[in-house]
C-alpha cells in the first residue's frame, strides 16, 4: 500500500473513531442532530470514492505509459525493418547543397545521435563516389 492510501485508510479510521467517541459521550438531553450526522458520512462516502476515482486514475496513467513505451518499441523496429530493406537499393533523396534530387546506393545502415541512417554512395562523375548519411525521412522513393 502506498503512503498516501495509508494515511488516508488512518484518517477514516481516525475520524470514524471520533464520531463513535462523540455519539458516546453526548448530551442526551441534546443528541447529535441527525442531519448533521447524516451530511457527515456523506462527506465520508464522498472522500472514499474520490479516493478510488484517484486509484483508478492512477492505474489508467500507469496502463497507457507502458501503451506508450510499447508503441515506441514497435515503431522503432517497424524503422529498423524499413530500413534493413533499403540495403543494396538505389533511392532518391533531395540534396540541399546540390538543390536538387539525387540518386544513391545505400550500403550500410548505422546509428548516429540516436536516429537511423542510411550510409549512401552517390558517384556524381562516374568515378569518385561521395557518401551521404541520410535519415529515413530523407527518402523519397526506392528504385526497385
């Protein structure tokens, strides 16, 4: 049990314990009025099932981080699949420094600040070949 819903289950039994002390020793000549009783375990019922609403809330929260993680882990391997596939295939790829599309062998896929890259040999003059680190959204299509 965590600390919260423990001091929570000892503030109800705290305060449980108090009404029954008070119903005890009451005038009886000027008992409890019922109204005010009854608005009390109002009250009481209320916080209990605010307390499972936050429990709920909780679980809810727990639930949808591990949903989260789980999608993040098929996304990432949906990428590395994608990427496995491109090995050996000529792409396309817009080239800022050349403005404009190029056509590139990709020869190796590799990691770099956490993100996958295709390594990817262009030979611009049919001699000298130029290596280019792409990321996948750099891609714009794959020559079969």
């Amino acid at each position: 049990m965590s600390m919260t819903s423990t001091n929570a289950v000892d503030q109800k039994l705290d305060y449980l314990k108090l009404l029954v002390t008070e119903l005890q020793h009451q005038n009886p000549l000027e008992p409890m009025e019922q109204k005010d009783m009854a608005a009390q375990l109002a009250q009481f019922s209320q916080l209990e099932l605010t307390e499972e609403m936050n429990g709920n809330i909780s679980m809810m929260n727990e639930t949808m981080g591990s949903m989260n993680s789980s999608f993040a882990g098929a996304m990432a391997m949906a990428k590395w699949d994608y990427a496995k596939s491109m090995l050996g295939k000529d792409i396309q790829f817009y080239d800022e420094q050349s403005g404009g599309n190029l056509v590139g062998h990709v020869q190796r896929v590799s990691f770099a600040d956490g993100e996958l890259v295709l390594d990817t040999a262009v030979s611009v003059d049919g001699v000298n070949e130029t290596m280019f680190n792409l990321k996948l959204d750099q891609v714009k299509g794959v020559q079969l």
